[in-house]
C-alpha cells in the first residue's frame, strides 16, 4: 500500500509549483508523484451538486419535440396490423411512425450476426419496439402511443432459460434455442485431478438475472442540420455510439455528431447506441425538429440490458494441505431474446483465479422470450464468484482450514487461462488477502462470532465474518486512445479527451496527470471530453479500462506538451533541455536556479500562442498479462427467526495498480461493493415464468436495489498499490469492475458463517433465507 | 485571372476521387487545383437558410435572466447619484448593479494605456455606461433601467472634432484634447517634388462617421459554473474575447471558455469584448444565473464602435506625362472619447499606392464627446482613398489624361512605405486595372457618356462613368494559427480550427483546402470552430488575413494527415511514400495502380481509430511586402434637378492572391462594394453638434444604410489571380477590406464625370448635391 497516499491533498502545496520529479520519459511510471495518488475531490465537483451540469437528458432544444416507443406487451407474438390512424389525428403529434413509415426500413444489428428491423414484426421479448411517434409534449406522446391500435398474433413463449432446449419449448431461431455451439475449455485432467484430491465437494449455483437501473434513464435528443446529424446521448462511449448510428444509417462517420458531456451512470447497458437512439434520429428526420427520447424507467427495465441469469455447477478437488486438483464448471445462461453472451466470462475465476493444474468448463447459452442482455458492471465474473468462493468457503470448512489460508495456499504467478501462460506484470492478491484479513481483524472477528454464536438474548441474532477474492479478466488497458493536451497564452491547461466520465472520477484523475507532469492545478484545468466533434477517439468507458487506457495517452500529451515547452525553453536561455524543470509556472535550471524563464514567456509559446501535445496510447507489454486483484471481508448479523440480514461492515482490499486518487479510489470501491450486496441481498428479475412471460417487477418499487439502509456504514477501502512498473505509463490498473466482483459471495459466506446454512442462489432474501432455516429444521427433525 | 476556376463545380468529380497533384509541400502553393477555386456554395448553407443555425443571440439557457445596460443620455457628465431602491423593488428584477456593487469595481481597458471603470462616475460620451440590471424578462430588465434615479451633472462637450483643439474647448483629458504626438511621416522632398511638378493641385476632402450596423447586434450570453466562465459572443475573434474578459477578471485562460460558431455579421467592432461582455459576466456572477446581454440597436450606434470621420487636405504634384512628383497629406480625425485610432492608416495609399518619390503627411487625432471608434472594413483606407483617388481623377482631367492611364503611369513594385522598401511579392495592380478597364468597356463607356451629356429629353439624367484603385496595409496573413484536420476510422474529416467565420465562407474556404489535400467532399466534413474550449488557436477573424493567415495552418495539418497515411500505407504495401497517392478513398500506387490499400485500411488509422494532423501557421517570407490591390469602375446616372444617383453598373478589378472559392470571393467583392456605396451616399452619424451633442439619427431608420434600390443589378467581379508563390502556401491575400476601400471614391468620379461637380465631403446625397448645383449655378451666374 501506498502509505504516502492518504496525507491530505493541499492546494498550498500545488501553487507553490510542486511538480513531478519523473523524467520525460512516456512509457516509464512515475518514481514518484506529488498530484497523483492524493484524495482530491472531484474537478466538477461543483457543477454536480449545484445543479449547473447539463445531462444529456437536461438538453432542451428550441421546437424539439418529445419521442415515445410502442413496446410490445407480449414476450412472442407477430405484429399482424398496426392502425395509426387515431393516433395521428391527436393535437401536437407530429410522426406516428412504423415499420412501414418511410425511411424506417432499417436493420438494428443486436451483434455482427444478428440484426431485427427497428420495427420488426415478429417480436422476440415483452418491449420490442412495434411504434414510435413524435409530438409537442411527452403527455401528447404518450396518448398517440395509447391511441395506437395493434393487433398481435400471441405466440407460444419460453421464459424459463432451464427450459429454453427442451425440445416441446417454442423457438426463438429456426435452428433452435441454442446459441452458438456451447462453450468448452479444458486444461489438464480433471478426472486425474479429482482422483489426486483429499476432498472432492460439487454444488449447483444460481445468480438472478440483474437489471443496469442506472440513475439517469437511456435516451438521447437528435437534432438534424440538413444532412448533419448531432445526438446528445446519455452513453459510455460517444464514438461507439457514433460508429452505431453511422453504420445503421448509412452515413459517414463525420456527419454524425455525439455528444456525452455529463451522464448519469452506466454499467454496461450505456456502451452503445440503442434501437431508441435510432428511431430518435429517424422520427427527427422525418419531423425536421429535433426530438427528445429518454425511455420510461418501466421501459429501462424491459429493453436495454440486464445481467444474464446463471445456473451453475461446480466441482472441486482439493488435498489436504489446500492445494487444488480440480475444478469442473457447468453454467447455463440466456442473453434473453438476442445473442447477446448469456454465458460471457461466467468461467473467468475458475480458470484463472486460483493455481490449479485441472479445469474443465462447459457454458451453453440459450435464447428465451425476455429483454436483450448487455455487459453489466464485470460481466459473467460476480456469477462465476458467487459458485467459486462458496465453494472455496466449504472446501476450507471441510479442511478445517482458514479460509484466508486456503486462498494464499494457491496464489497464481501466471495467467494459466491464456496462452502461453503469461506472467501478471504484478499480483496484488497474496497483499489484499494478507493486507485485507490484518486490517480487518479477521482471525478475532471469525473468532468472536464463533464465540458468541448461541449466546444469551442475542441468540436470534447471529453473526458471521465471511471473505471472498476475485480477479478480473483484464485491467491494463489497451489502445487506442488519442488525447490532446493545450496550453493557453497564459500557462493555463487545457485537456480534450473522447473518453465519457461515467461519475467514477475520469475527469479529475486525468486533470491530476497532467497537472502532475505540467505543475498546475488540477482544479484549473479545462477539460472538453465526450463529444466525437472535438475530441480525437477513445473507446467507451468500460471493462474498468478507461484510466488505464486513457491516463497514458493524457500523460503522453502533457509530456509532449513539456517537452516542447522545456526545449524551446533551453534555446531561449541558452541550456540543455534535460537541465530544465517546471517549477511554480517557470522554466528553471535544475545546475543554477537563477537561469530561468517564465512558461508565459517561453518562445514556443509566444510564437503560437499555444502548444499543442498529441498523446496517443502505446501498445501494452507483450507476453504479459494485466489484472487486478481484490480480496473483500463482510460482517453481518442474521436475524435468524426473520431471516433478515445487518451488514456490519465490509472491507475490500483491492489490487488495480497505482492509485491515482485516493478519494475517487475509494468511491469506486464502495460502489462496487454496494452493488455486489444488490446480486448477493436484494436484486432479482422475476418473470411470470408459468403464465405471461413477462416481468412482474420492472419498477423501481417492486425491483430491490439496496438502500442506505441495505449498506454497512461501516466500509473500509485498502488499496494495495503493487507499484506496477510493467503495465503501462502510469501503473494503474482496472479499478470499477473488480471491485463488485467477490462481494456477494464473501456476504453469502458471512451469513454461513453465522447460520452454518449455504445460500447457493441468489438473492438472499429473507423469505429464501427462512426457507432455508425451515428446511434445516425438517431434516433435522 | 485563372481561367480554370470559372468552371462549374461538379461533386460528381469529386466523388470520383479527383485530389491534388500537389507534392506534399507544407510552404510551396498548389500549382495545380481541383477543388480550390471552384464556386462552391457554403458548406453551412443549409444551416443559414434554414434558421437551424444557432448564433450566440439564439442561445437561451435554462433559468437564464436578461441583462440591460442603463447608458449617460449627455455627452458629458459626471454621476452624482445613483438611486436603485425603486428599481430593485420591481417585480422580477434580480440585479440591480452599479459602480459600488460589491465585484463590479474593475476597470475596462480601451486600450493598453486608458481605461474607464465598468460603471465610471465620470461619463465621456452618450451611452457610456452607469448601471446594469438583470430580470426575468426583457421588459423588467428595461422597466427596472427607467426606475434607476441618477442625478447627473452635466458638463459642457464637445463633438465637432474641427474645434476640439480650440482653447476654449471643453476638455476630455487633462493634458487636453490632442491624443498622443501628431503621426508624421515624410520620405524624399515635398518642395523639391511640387517644384519639379508641371501641374500642381490642392483640395480639402472630408467623410463623415459611419456606424457599423451589423445585421446581429453585439452581445453575449455569460454563464458561470463554479469558477468556470463559459460566454457565447456575437464576436469575431473568440480568443480575443476569452483574453479581454480574463484579463479584466484576473481570471486564468483556462477558466474562462467563448463559443462563437456563427455569428451575424463584424466588420471591426467586434474583433474583442465589449463593456457589455464583462457586465454580463458579472451580472450572472452575482446573479447565480446565466445572463443575456445582447444590446438594443440604439445603443450599438452609441457605444460600440464607428469609422471616425476624418477631414482631409491633399496637395500632390505631376509631371505632363503623368508621373507623380509629391503628395502632401494633412488629416485630423477622431476615435471620440477613448484612444482608438481617430487618424489610423488613413495616408496609407498616400504612402503606398503610387511610385512617388516625395511625400509627407502629418496627422493629427483628437478626442471628442463621442462614442469610442473601433476598426472599420480596411481602417482609414476608404477614407485617405476618398482624397486621393478624387485628386488622381482632378490631375488626370486637368493633364487632359484618362485615369487609368495615370494610374497606370505610377505602378509600384516595391512598398516604398516600409522600411527597406521590400519588394511585393505578387502586385496585380497594373492587371486590376488594365483587365478591369477591358472588362467594363472604359473606354467607349466613357466616351459614350460624354457623348450623351446634353442630350434632348434626358437632359436631366446626366450619365457618367468613373473608377479608383487601391491598396490594402496588409494581405498575407501572419502566424499564429494552429489547425487539426482528423481522419476518422471511415475516411472521413473532422477539421478544427479556432477562427471564427463572419459568414464570408471561411469554413467553407478551410474545408475546400482540406479537401483537396485528402480526396473527399468539402461538404462531407466536420468543422469545429470558434470555441476557446474545443479548439486550439486562432487571431480573431479581420484585417482581411482569416483566409491568408488560416489556410496555410489547415494545409499544413491536412498534408501532416495525408503524409502519416502515405508513410504507414507505404509500410503496409512494402512501397516508397513518394510513390502514394490518394485515390477515390484508397491510397493507390503512381508506378503501379494495382498496388493500393483502403485509406480505412491503413495500419494508422486502424491503429489509432483517428489520424490527427496539427498544422502551424509558418512565418512570413522575411523581406517582402504581401498586399493586396484592386480597381473599381462605376457608371452612375445622376438626375441634375433632383440630386439623385442611379448607379448603373460596377465593376470590381481584385488582387487578393489565389481565388480560393470563386463564389465566396464574388459574395466578399460585392459586399465590400456595397459597404463602400454607404461611405459614398447614404452613411453619416449626425450629432447635434451646436447644442445638445447628441446624436440624432441613431437607429435604422434615420441611420441609411444603402438599401437593395442603391446598389447597382449589374455587378462585376474580375479576380486577378497573379499565382502568388511567395506569399504563403495557399498563395491566398487578403479579401475582405480592400474591396470596399476604392467603391466611394470611383462612385464620387463617375458623378463629377456625370455633372463636372466634385464631390468631396462624403456622403453624396441628393441634398448636398442640389446645393453644390446651386453654388456652380450662382458662380456662373
């Protein structure tokens, strides 16, 4: 860990024109760092509380008009007619438009291979677009969308995924429910490896299918300017965005504009366009106004993304001492009603998370009658948690060995699921395991839950320490990424970058790389980002790589920017440029400090007014694998007589390479914490699965995210900084994904811990919970 | 003129992949073109007519409040008292700020030297500024103004520029009313030159103040988030307002951002901020709110800028053959109430336009009661033209000589003005001229002209034709300028640049350099430009140098994205870079056209997603004077018994170097022509110069600006292009200012050849003409 990292950040100290002692070197870590690594609160701190930042959905155009989409309200039916005619005759509607409407024969691609029209009509899942209309107000959209008659032919649907391949199930393709052919990895020899183990343990697993539930809704406002397109999209990534809509309309990247700016979440439904960003686009066309579509939260739920259900079988061999043999992993998983990786991932950890010479996995996906899934926040690797570290949690209770313990007893070097078996540039694991467990006292913890289990009045409430670990699949980065880095007349800094700031910090992290290399305040800084008209490129901000991906081109532009300024400097004074530093907005000689020049004065700088540095992201390392690491304790107290659950506290300690703010660290980190309590505790998709098909849930009311009430008060970040000088220019590592990935299980293993009742599907409620405790009951009566 | 450019444009060639033949040379101009010098309609063409083009006086922000300024009704005055207890009670109101408002005690730089405070107790001229309001609608803001009690005490002014230098003026400055030392310049020997003379003529010339009138009033929305200061100017020069505003604020480049994009018109007043720009920023500091301040039509008579009129006396020497042997130039002017230029440039063609060997001027500027002068369309020229291009006219009839043929007698091929006397590098006069007169028919329509006078019916209606030329200071642009032209992943462009477009086509000028250095449609690219925050640099868009001083800068960046293409296509197709070219999208083999690669194919661009090319604007050749010439020819009817002038037909000979669009540059020629008939016609700001000071006609209505029934239905523009290779790499000059710079002048000969009446106080209106008859009546009489 860090230790120097967690001084208070002092903007004194800033002006005083602390800067980097790192040479100019763009691929090569700081040794050390004055900026970076500080708690440093948000760059646009501000203009968030305050109200003054524009979302996309804040965006309000002179005579734009308001856009709404006809779902359809079964899971599988065939649009047989659709009569408009009401419809348009309603005051302030402009365009009721169907898939017959002019310029709306257009093919959405859900992946390479798989496209529907934007108004197909054979619908797949409850929420498939049938209509949209555009009108003066959302109140005058939403009656054209009720006055809008259709008439379905209902199809036979399948809800259930374990159903999906049964041969009687309806079919979603021709060729039948399975998609593609299923998935199988294997090294070594399993059977070998479980003839070789002490204990042989298998279990099935099931996680909930999740919803995104990001805190602004999806949606855009398209506006055209003759044959020009602009879109401000509530997205992860406007490029991706951008090369979505250009390729379905058939337009040249240039004349599509996005732009993101602020945005009110993302986990990984918001990393492209959506069906709803075309017919925004399209409707707008056609109305010649521009039009607002942000989609109902109802809408959200159905149509844009989930985390894919996964069912789950696993198998473990281990010797006595804790070594692994074996691993054997079944997973079946649906991505709803488009190839949309049902089953992505799920085997990361068991193939990768822990040295073991034998492992086999088998994942087959399957299409049902249910919403398109989308990456969500780590995808596959929370699922594929939640059946390992149980396991690993009952393989340890079977040995009667610590949990920790058995974990450190099998700490991998190399990537074994790559080829080649790539060393990690570092792992952070066997730190965040020891780190994790001494900060969190988890021997007296184990020890005094253990000690009071049965005790006095408190009998009802029991409690319980449990811990898991995670990797994550990457975490370096990669390129490409182009940034560009300004500096004005006056010394002051202006940073252009494509990548979207999810929230999660981006903008202030990259404002502290290049106000480490530049000496300025980070707060001063003017940063333009997300909007493809201005910036240069990056890919969307997702797989916990944008501050790996993006902070090595940012430092490389305000490198190049230093450089200029530092060789121009040295003919104006007559020096060699590696004589010089940046020192409190002067150029000083480092051999005789009273040979200096203000930057304001610097000939590169009069003569241009400006100096303009073009950083771009470097290949990674080669034969090297990038990932972070994390190891994360969980406290609670089980009421056992209401099967409700206390999150006493929670610590995670996390392996993602240098920490570059120490404050938006951890916020990431908590986050991703309370997120891993929603699949462990709270979230769960609830389809009618015998009757309708359709969700019962899909509100905010009936569909349980935690609350402030849900999480502990109580939550510690350890960040373990392995000083990464491998990985890329700045040593960070991916941060917002691996942070939710072990936290369900380690929850499921607290309450084990204080139950002695394995919870192996999610979510546990209190109802599942009882149930649990009734069953108990019975066998042992 | 180059013949090839008169051609229609065809996007279909363009579509076929024609490109350059230019070398990649970053300082040679093209020697051949296929898309420079077309007639290409603007690239934003759509947007302007269809009203979607948003300029500054459209953007309306959320919460945004509306900002009026109450302006001194005297001249002259000293505030005794501000009272804002009534206007701050008014429903609405949020602001009602004076000089004692607590932010608003800054001072506002007129120039390096002078400055007044943002509300200055002591007022100069009508319409300096006392206080400012804020209110929810524009008419409580102008409700709250009238409620705003001053007590004011009204000192004695004056504003007739003729007695500011009268002991018993009233004074402006303590030093008094002279500004600065009288501008004298003198080369060779003006004795020696009129004693040498054969003809030697002296005559006084006056023109009145005109007021800009741009079609956009001046103004701004300000807008704070946090300490971050975003404005959105009607402006020419978005980074001149950026610094204005910071340095009056004490505020870092980077805190302060302006958006211009487009913008309704600027012919020198709004090259910087205004008074208004800051007390917007301030009103919506204080506010908490966006503040609109666009200011009312009268008030931009007033208070943001004039041409300065000036009174003129010229005495100039010739030998029977023509040649010019002394000028000697007396002028006194005045910007009014600030230092702002009241005599600038104004013996510039007296210095410059002619071979003389013996000249000498003396101007004198003064300050008067009267609202501050700013630059306007070639500062000074049209004025000093106005003399010296009637007393050419008076030379050649009293030599018994056709004007052109004087002119033509005294051609100069170095700037005998300049220190070194450094040789032109291009100087089209002689051509202006020579193919100008061939043009318009000079001579027989002179002769017909004469021919007429006197004929039976129309002897009332007195035909006559005349002409002028000129020179313009500067023309060849200058550093700095820095561009990105950006390849996107699909071969589309995305250019960059911070000039602002006045809405004389400088986009689509930049895009058509683009394109023909990259193969692809000017209108299929991208433009960002005018914003501090998004683009990198740009001096603000006047003195005729936008298109000489940015093309070079976005040539150079297109050929720094076509040479990164041909270098990593010539290691992709294993060939030589110098043996690539780009064709129809690919990158194509010279020797062997069966060798080529997709330009998206390209290992850079796949690479990066983007190819980003940043260009400089490169120095000026050292030694040379780049200026642009020019020669108008008039023919006017001029109805003796009413006054009135019918202007027949107009020819415009230009000189500006390459024709870059030969649409635009006849769109730039005519309104330079039109701006000219004003000076010569309509345009006068009239004070009530006995009495109250004030200005009198200070609206549309009582202001004439030539209106469609002034100017002439036949207009001419003949592009001289003298294939200028020194100037710079597009071999461009400036445009905009000398095309208006000889108009009031040829029109003022052709009435003296339509009536034998010399004209020499401008404007020429019916009435002044009628009493000029009648002074010629009563001396033959």
């Amino acid at each position: 860990m860090n230790k120097s990292n967690t001084g208070l950040y002092s903007l004194a100290g800033l002006a005083a024109g602390q800067t980097s002692e790192a040479k100019a070197d763009e691929t090569r870590p700081w040794e050390k760092t004055t900026v970076v690594g500080r708690p440093i609160p948000r760059v646009d701190a501000y203009e968030r509380v305050s109200g003054s930042a524009e979302y996309p959905s804040d965006v309000s155009l002179p005579k734009m008009l308001y856009g709404a989409i006809l779902r359809c309200p079964h899971p599988h039916a065939r649009v047989k007619s659709v009569d408009t005619s009401q419809a348009e005759k309603l005051p302030g509607v402009h365009i009721v438009a169907t898939g017959t409407t002019p310029g709306f024969d257009v093919r959405w691609y859900y992946s390479r291979d798989s496209y529907s029209k934007i108004f197909d009509p054979l619908c797949l899942f409850e929420g498939d677009e049938v209509a949209g209309v555009a009108a003066e107000t959302p109140y005058q959209a939403s009656d054209a969308l009720r006055a809008i008659k259709v008439e379905y032919e209902v199809l036979p649907a399948v809800s259930d995924e374990q159903k999906a391949l049964d041969p009687q199930a309806p079919k979603l393709r021709e060729k039948g429910n399975r998609v593609g052919e299923v998935e199988k990895y294997s090294r070594g020899d399993v059977e070998k490896g479980f003839a070789e183990a002490d204990v042989v343990l298998e279990q099935t697993y099931s996680t909930a299918c999740e919803i995104h539930t990001t805190l602004e809704r999806h949606g855009c406002v398209a506006n055209w300017e003759g044959d020009s397109l602009t879109i401000w999209e509530s997205t992860q990534g406007v490029y991706g965005v951008q090369g979505g809509v250009a390729r379905t309309l058939g337009m040249p990247l240039s004349k599509v504009r996005v732009i993101g700016k602020y945005m009110g979440g993302g986990f990984g439904s918001k990393l492209d366009a959506g069906k709803y960003t075309v017919i925004a686009a399209l409707l707008a066309k056609r109305a010649g106004r521009p039009v607002r579509m942000f989609l109902p939260r109802e809408d959200t739920y159905l149509a844009v993304g989930n985390r894919p259900p996964a069912h789950m079988k696993l198998k473990a061999g281990v010797k006595k001492d804790g070594t692994l043999t074996a691993l054997e992993f079944y997973c079946l998983g649906t991505g709803g009603a488009h190839p949309a990786g049902g089953t992505s991932l799920n085997d990361n950890l068991v193939r990768d998370l822990y040295t073991c010479p034998n492992v086999r996995s088998e994942m087959t996906d399957v299409f049902i009658n249910a919403g398109p899934a989308r990456p969500m926040r780590a995808p596959g690797h929370p699922q594929g948690a939640w059946a390992l570290e149980q396991m690993m949690d009952a393989l340890a209770a079977k040995l009667g060995m610590d949990p920790v313990a058995l974990r450190l007893k099998n700490i991998p070097t190399v990537s074994q699921a790559q080829p080649g078996n790539p060393p990690y540039t570092s792992t952070g694991l066997r730190e965040c395991l020891e780190e994790g467990a001494r900060t969190f006292g988890w021997d007296e913890a184990r020890k005094k839950a253990e000690d009071r289990h049965g005790e006095g009045q408190e009998a009802d409430i029991r409690r319980g320490v449990g811990m898991a670990s995670a990797l994550w699949v990457v975490g370096g980065g990669w390129p490409p990424a182009t940034v560009i880095v300004r500096l004005f007349a006056d010394g002051s800094v202006n940073l252009n970058m494509g990548a979207s700031d999810l929230g999660t910090g981006t903008k202030t992290v990259m404002a502290m790389v290049v106000a480490e290399e530049l000496g300025v305040d980070p707060n001063s800084i003017q940063i333009e980002h997300a909007d493809t008209g201005t910036t240069q490129f990056a890919s969307p901000s997702g797989g916990s790589k944008t501050v790996p991906t993006e902070s090595p081109a940012v430092r490389a532009a305000a490198l190049s920017v230093k450089k200029q300024l530092l060789e121009s400097a040295a003919q104006d004074l007559k020096l060699a440029a590696d004589d010089l530093e940046i020192q409190n907005g002067e150029i000083v000689s480092r051999s005789d400090p009273a040979k200096k020049k203000k930057i304001t004065d610097v000939s590169a700088l009069r003569r241009n007014a400006v100096v303009v540095g073009v950083g771009y992201r470097g290949p990674n390392p080669p034969n090297r694998s990038i990932n972070p690491f994390a190891a994360q304790f969980c406290e609670v107290e089980v009421n056992v007589k209401t099967g409700e659950i206390r999150i006493v506290r929670f610590l995670a300690a996390q392996d993602s390479g240098r920490v570059m703010n120490r404050l938006t660290y951890q916020n990431q980190v908590f986050g991703g914490v309370v997120m891993g309590i929603g699949l462990g505790m709270t979230e769960e998709r609830i389809l009618d699965k015998e009757q309708t098909g359709k969700m019962l849930n899909a509100n905010w009311h009936d569909y349980k995210i935690p609350t402030a009430l849900d999480v502990p008060a109580d939550m510690t970040c350890v960040p373990i900084d392995p000083h990464d000088t491998e990985a890329n220019s700045t040593g960070a590592k991916g941060l917002g994904e691996p942070a939710t990935i072990p936290a369900a299980a380690a929850l499921a293993n607290a309450v084990y811990h204080a139950t002695g009742v394995r919870v192996v599907d999610s979510p546990i409620s209190p109802m599942r919970l009882m149930r649990l405790f009734a069953d108990r009951s019975k066998k042992e009566s």
